[in-house]
C-alpha cells in the first residue's frame, strides 16, 4: 500500500511505497502544562525530504520504523 506525499517543489503529489516511510513524533509543551502531540510520516524521494501530517489512528495502522 503506497502513502500520497505532497511534494512541495514539483508542485504534485507523489506515492511513496510504505517500506520506504517513517513514522516520528513531534511534541510540545502547551502554555496550560500540557503536552501536545502531533502524528507525522517522513519520506524521502529524489532528494526531497517529504512530510505528512496524520491522525493517531492512520499513524498506528502503519508498520514502519519510528525515528
């Protein structure tokens, strides 16, 4: 099962294929104490460093490596 990418520079979408994602987490503390958690999966393809931001649940369901 491939993931859309959105590739900023080509200005298109790109289909990475799931061996090649990453999965990683982006926390930070909110003025209140809290913590906030953001749920993301990396790639990369022809140099481009590629983002996408998911929910907790698609994030689960992915079987990549967490960096």
């Amino acid at each position: 099962m491939d993931q859309q990418f959105y590739d900023v520079k080509k200005r298109a979408k790109v289909s990475v294929p799931v061996s090649q994602v990453k999965k990683t987490k982006y926390e930070r503390p909110t003025k209140d104490g809290g913590t906030q958690v953001r749920y993301a999966l990396k790639a990369e393809v022809d140099g481009s460093r590629l983002t996408k931001f998911v929910s907790k649940d698609v994030w689960d369901g992915i079987d990549a490596p967490v960096v």
